[in-house]
C-alpha cells in the first residue's frame, strides 16, 4: 500500500489524482502531518508526501531504521514539478515510485542513486537476494574499478561493466558460501526441491529434513526457488507449512506425469500410495535440471518424508525489439526498457547506431552488415541458450519483413522469447499521408530476394482483384527497377487512373519526404528501397490534399447521400 499525505490544499489536488489512478494501490493519510507520516510510515510498503523536502527529512528522520526494511519515500512539491525519490530509492522501489508518479503528475522524476544517475543498475535490484560487500562493489562500479563476474550458475542479469578479472567480484552461486571482503554473492532461485510424505507428516520433520538436506549438499535456502509434489499432496499441512516456512511456492504435478520421468531411485510405497513410483525425485526432475541430491528420507522412525534437489538453470531470454520507423519518439517505452535490459544486444549496424546512447554500460554489442539477417538471428538465439538476456533489434516491428521470422525459426521451448512491437513504416507513412489504410489494406514486399516474382505477383493481383488498399515495401533498388511498375500496371487494370497514391520517404525521420500523387500520376524512377508506397481501392478519395480511405460508416453514406 502507498500512503498519500499532504498539508496544503495545492498538495491536496495533486495528492487526490493520485488517489483516483491508483484507488487499489493507496491510501490517503489526513490530520496533522506529523502523525499522518509516522502513522503511514509504519502501515504502508512506500509513502508519497506532498510537502517540501525539509519538512520530510525531519519528519522521517527518527523512524528510519533499515533501509533493506524502511518503506520507500518519494516526495512531491506542492506545484507537482518534481518528484523526488528521498529514501528507499532501491530496497523500497521509491526510484521506480518516483517514475510512475512522474509520469502520472506530469512531475521530472528526480533519482539521486549514485548507480541509477549513471545508467547502472544497482546490485540490491537485480531481482535476486544479494550479500556481502554491497556498497563497496557498487561503487568499484562506479569508479571503473575492474569488477569480475563469476558465474557458478547461469542465470540472466542486465549488463554489468565487468572484467574478466578483477579485485571486486559478483558471483552468482547457489552454494551456501560466505562472501570475501570485496564481494558480493548473488542467489538465483536455480533450486527445486521435490517433497514426498505420508499423510499427517509433522511440518518439523519436513521442514527439518529440507534443511538438513541443504546444509549437508552446501545449497543456500536463498536460492530454493520451490517446493514439488504430487497433486495428491497439495493439501498436506507438513508440506504446505515447510513452503510457507521458506517463503516459497508449492508446484503439484499429476502422477501420471512424475511416473513418465525417469529417476534413479523409483519405489514401490508411492505408486501404490499416490500412483507414481516416485514423487520426491519426479517432481524435482520434471522440467528438467541436474539431479543435486537422489531421494533421502527423514531421520524419523518410522519416516515420513522425503525429499531430492536439482539444481535448474536459469532460462536465457530473447527480446525482438521493434525499433519503430526512425524517429526517437516513436520508440516504444517496452522497446527502450528492453534495451536498457538486454546484456546482449545483437542487430544491424546502422540500427545499433541510432539507439546506441539508450544502451547500459556493460552492454555486449554484437552487430553487422546488410545481408546478415540468418547470422544475425542464430547468433542472437545462441547468447540466450547461454543463459544471457538478449535483445535482437529490427526497424519498424521485428515482426513485420524483420528479425522475428527468422529468430524464431531458430528457437526452441529451451529460452524464453518476448515480441515487444514497434510502429511500422506502414503506419508512420500513413499518418504522414492522411488516413489511407480506413479499410481493408495489405503490405506486400516487391523484393524478389527472398520469395519468387512468380508468387509477388500473385498476390499483387489477388489485392487488386480484392479491391484492397496495398501498400509496397521495398518497392524498387538500383539493381531492382521493373517490379514497381508491373505491380502498377496490374492495379491499374482493375483501379481508375486518378486513384489516389501516397509516396513517403525516410517516414518519421528528419529528411522525411511525403506526397499524394494519382496512379497513373506516380513516376517509378522518383522511388527508392527507403520509401512506402501506399495505392488506395476504388473509394480512396483526396480530401485537402490528403488520403482518405473511407471506413464505410452508414451515417458517413447518409451524409454523403444528403449532400448530393
């Protein structure tokens, strides 16, 4: 919950939108302020005090306590001009809480962390449980001091600026292991206990038989990511207890999928008991991973648990980023977060440089030249199955004559794939040109590198039949001249000479040129492999000199009618 407190009337407004856009979320604090923030201080997860900055630093400086514990502050000035994080910016998530109230007030968020202010993201906000040197790593960071990554466990970070070698180290490990003076150990949940117990099985004995069985293998709990077992035993108040105790979700599998996995150790008592040979082992083993510790029992007489560990690796992850048309304001927020996300980032030259200063420190770049599309793709699928977070990069959508087709060609269910989708050049030269694609509309790529004129022109004549809005990608190059106007000459024959056509070059970007000119109009030789051209169907009409492609409304029909 995020306690909203103000003192003024001016705060009082801002205090209220806030209060209206996120009624789930927060809860306002009224009477004397001073009671208001220690009252919120000790109920909410993140406060936002509308006051000045002064009078919050003495109102929260006797209840602070541990900032990995202490709520996150954020506070805004009575003008809603700035946001800014005050305490918490990490461990209480005031950074990212000053973002969104920003955004929401129209405020600058104003982020002071020493790692944020320069691009870096901060150790404690990984996502993982960290320990050890925090400070002291974070600002080797900082200073360009060489820092190592030691990865026992591959797992997927943001970049990191580090070194091969160095006299700072980060080390990913799910052991249970002390960390040095200068360094600081990161626990991925990369664990999966399987639990197997008879009914009525006391909470301590499970519990107990997990620890010991953690200890003894040198595994962190930290790192548990969950409990495994069979349906049957989602119930069984041992087991639920010990998942609660650790802070960590029970997964249930039927028993007819533990008994098709193969395990080391499969026994009789369980598939008479719950109908699989094996619980403990099957359930950890199921979505794969290496087998830590085989099925052991509790030291109880008689025993009533067992358990097994594996050890999971973290999946890589691929992001294709729809980069949008050009221009910087028609990049996505989800794609420019992708980016700042990604350790690896793998594109197109020219399309690295234009996002370039997005880019984190650390940011592994893995670019190329025109006719690399299928090098481009493998590359990028095979940082992911290394366990990497990779962004691969494409103009417009990455879906559309882009990088998603062939990246997922190459990938398999072993990494996990995000579409995060830009604005086409399509649809930026439409709006340059007016509202041309109103109805039914079709891209086409006249490039015959890829996919035989034979089959091209088909599918132009299939539009032209349809009565179709088409707009050309690629539609003519230096070695590439006649295909722009066959397909011309094929929508001609079923379009009017004066059927409007739009022609835009380099859309959104700052040398963009566009025009509306007719289809018998258009001269082939003015195109070239940076424009879009859009021909509109039989209603595409020019309306103050722009494309208008009617929607085919009924009371647009009876206005149309009227003014006849």
């Amino acid at each position: 919950m995020i306690g909203l407190i103000s003192a003024t009337a001016a705060g009082a407004v801002a205090r209220d939108r806030l209060a209206a856009a996120w009624p789930d979320r927060t809860r306002v604090y009224e009477g004397p302020v001073g009671e208001a923030v220690r009252t919120a201080f000790a109920q909410c997860e993140q406060l936002v005090c509308f006051l000045a900055t002064g009078a919050v630093v003495r109102l929260l400086a006797p209840l602070l306590g541990d900032k990995a514990a202490d709520p996150g502050v954020v506070c805004v000035d009575e003008g809603a001009r700035f946001a800014v994080s005050l305490v918490g910016g990490h461990a209480g998530g005031a950074n990212a809480l000053a973002g969104e109230v920003g955004a929401l007030l129209g405020a600058e968020p104003v982020v002071t962390t020493a790692t944020d202010s320069v691009g870096l993201p901060g150790l404690d906000t990984l996502g993982l449980p960290c320990e050890g040197a925090v400070a002291t790593v974070s600002r080797a960071l900082l200073d360009g001091e060489p820092v190592a990554l030691e990865t026992e466990v591959p797992w997927p970070l943001p970049p990191l600026p580090v070194s091969p070698h160095g006299s700072y180290t980060v080390r990913i490990t799910d052991r249970s292991v002390s960390p040095g003076e200068r360094e600081v150990l990161l626990r991925p949940p990369s664990l999966v206990v399987g639990v197997g117990a008879s009914r009525g099985a006391p909470a301590g004995e499970v519990l107990g038989l997990i620890e010991e069985t953690l200890r003894e293998a040198g595994l962190c709990p930290a790192s548990v990511a969950e409990l495994a077992t069979v349906d049957a035993k989602s119930e069984e108040p041992g087991i639920l207890a010990a998942a609660e105790r650790l802070k960590v979700p029970l997964v249930t599998y039927s028993a007819e999928e533990l008994a098709a996995v193969d395990v080391p150790h499969p026994s009789a008592a369980p598939l008479v008991a719950v109908g699989t040979p094996s619980v403990a082992e099957a359930a950890a083993l199921l979505r794969g991973g290496e087998l830590l510790v085989p099925k052991r029992k509790s030291a109880a007489q008689p025993a009533m648990a067992t358990c097994a560990v594996v050890r999971r690796p973290g999946r890589g992850r691929l992001a294709v980023v729809g980069l949008g048309p050009g221009a910087r304001d028609l990049l996505t927020p989800r794609a420019a977060a992708e980016l700042r996300r990604a350790s690896v980032l793998v594109g197109l030259d020219q399309y690295v440089d234009q996002i370039r200063d997005l880019l984190r420190p650390g940011t592994r770049v893995l670019e190329s030249g025109l006719g690399a599309e299928e090098e481009r793709a493998r590359t990028a699928v095979s940082e992911a199955r290394l366990g990497h977070t990779v962004a691969l990069i494409g103009s417009g959508d990455a879906g559309v004559y882009a990088m998603a087709s062939p990246a997922l060609a190459e990938a398999s269910d072993d990494i996990d794939v995000v579409g995060v989708p830009g604005v086409t050049a399509a649809l930026a030269a439409a709006a340059l040109l007016g509202a041309p694609l109103g109805h039914d509309h079709v891209s086409i790529s006249l490039s015959d590198l890829h996919t035989p004129w034979e089959v091209i022109e088909r599918r132009v004549r299939a539009a032209a039949e349809a009565d179709i809005v088409v707009t050309f990608y690629n539609p003519r190059s230096r070695g590439r001249d006649w295909q722009l106007p066959k397909a011309l000459g094929i929508l001609a024959e079923h379009r009017e000479p004066g059927t409007p056509v739009g022609v835009v070059r380099n859309a959104s970007r700052p040398d963009e040129a566009g025009r509306v000119t007719t289809l018998a109009g258009l001269n082939p030789a003015t195109v070239d492999m940076m424009t879009v051209v859009t021909v509109g169907n039989t209603a595409t009409r020019t309306v103050a000199g722009r494309m208008v492609t009617p929607r085919g409304y009924r009371w647009q029909e009876s206005a149309q009618e009227e003014a006849r």
